[in-house]
C-alpha cells in the first residue's frame, strides 16, 4: 500500500529560535499520538542540521527546499544534494511554483535537480501545478501533464517509485481559496493515469500524490479523504504547531 504523507513548508519563515521551539513542540505533540502517515517538516537550508538532530529523536522526517542542479563545484550560493545528504535528509522538494516564478526554473534544470537527488539517494517531492488562467481556459490537464514529462518521465520505473508529486494548483497556494475535493480527485486521478500510461499500474498504484493550497485543519479530513488524495504539502497552516499537528492527524 502507497505510503500517506503530511509535509510541512516552512518557506522562508521563522528566526532559529522560533523553527526550533516549533519542531521540538511538533515532534513532542506527535511522538505521544498514533498517526498513520509519514511527517516531513522542510525548514529554510540554515536550519537544517538542527532539524534533523531533532527527528532523529523523534517520528519526523526531515527536507530540504531546495537543491542545486550541478553535483558539486564553482556555483556560489548553491548547496548539493551530496552535502544534504551528509545531513540525513530523506526529501527535498524540486519544482515548487515559487521557484518555477521568482527564480525563473526550467523544466529541464528541475528534471537534473531530481536526477542529483537520486543519485544521492533523496526522496524528490516534485511539485506540479496550473495557474488560474490555465484553468480558466481549460488548460489545467495540459500544463500538469507537461509538467510531469519534462521533469519526471525520463525516469526508468525503479527511479519513479522515489517519486513523492505534490498537485498544488498556484490559484490556491497562500491565498486561502482551496481546490474543491472534486477539484483535486479529479486531478488527482488524472496524474495518477499518467503514471500509468508511462510505466505501469502497480507503479501508480505506489506513488504518493499530495494535494497543497490552503490546507488547514478545517478542509483536509475531507481533501484528504479522496481516493487519490494521499496527504498534504501545507504551506502557512505548517508553521503553527497545533494546527500542523491536526493536519497530520486528518490524514
Ligand atoms: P499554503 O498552504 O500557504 O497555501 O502553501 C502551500 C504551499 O505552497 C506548500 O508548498
């Protein structure tokens, strides 16, 4: 069965000591429950080795923002996916609309993102999504499944099952409007046949697809309850404990 999971998107938000009160509030909430997903909490790069000391305590998986699309070298600024690794880090998310916006990513620099992540070994969480004039116009299918070639499908299957996708339509990520349950079935569904269509059933049957835009604590027991709805990329709503910790609960 396709593993369920709740990430958490810190973005670029809190100063050290508030990330630190709260992944240590959120691991101590949740190493008392029983929960049935995987927790990912993805601080900004600075925080991550304290993080990561802190899942190692605990039931969290830690991730990255962010990676370089060159192995290693002369690339001011960069981190590699050879030095998270060294931190213990399980994922990173690769093609955040974000940084496909204000840092101009291509498809082909996200596609060589995620080949240096397998290479070492880190779980890419490839974000895909259509903004509201494609979807006004009808366009949503195409973009996601445009989306989903250039970055993920020259991927032979045993490298697409480290493949976490996280749906998030850009009309919904931070603005409070939320896809309708239909809306992210649908979609949903549709990623789903796509994966398929490329490899085979049991490998879309495997992937975890996440749904992210304005989830909180009131709308994801329902987001999360479609069929093709295997947990959240939560933005906003991560950055308060007790309403992160509901969240992983709804799943
Ligand atoms: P919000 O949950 O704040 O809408 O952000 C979603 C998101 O971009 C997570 O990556």
């Amino acid at each position: 069965m396709r593993k369920k999971i709740v990430v958490g998107n810190w973005k670029m938000n809190n100063n050290f000591q508030e990330a630190e009160e709260l992944i240590s509030t959120i691991a101590d909430d949740l190493d008392e429950k029983e929960i049935v997903c995987e927790v990912v909490i993805c601080p900004p790069s600075l925080y991550l080795e304290m993080a990561s000391d802190y899942a190692e305590e605990s039931v969290l998986f830690i991730a990255a923002q962010n990676v370089s699309s060159f192995d290693n070298g002369a690339y001011t600024g960069e981190i590699s996916a050879s030095m998270l690794s060294e931190m213990e880090i399980s994922y990173c998310i690769v093609g955040h609309s974000e940084r496909r916006k204000y840092f101009n990513e291509t498809d082909s620099q996200l596609a060589e993102k995620v080949n240096r992540l397998l290479d070492n070994n880190i779980k890419p969480i490839f974000c895909i999504g259509e903004q509201l004039d494609e979807r006004e116009n009808g366009f949503q299918f195409d973009v996601v499944r445009n989306q989903m070639q250039k970055g993920l499908f020259h991927l032979n299957s045993d490298e697409f099952l480290n493949i976490t996708v996280a749906y998030e339509p850009v009309w919904a990520i931070g603005t409070g409007v939320v896809a309708t349950p239909n809306q992210a079935q649908e979609m949903h569904s549709y990623i789903r046949g796509l994966i398929s269509e490329k490899y085979n059933d049991s490998t879309a049957e495997e992937t975890t697809i996440l749904y992210g835009g304005s989830c909180n604590s009131d709308n994801a027991s329902i987001l999360f309850s479609n069929k093709d709805v295997d947990g959240g990329l939560i933005g906003g709503a991560s950055l308060k404990a007790d309403e992160f910790v509901k969240i992983v609960m709804s799943c």
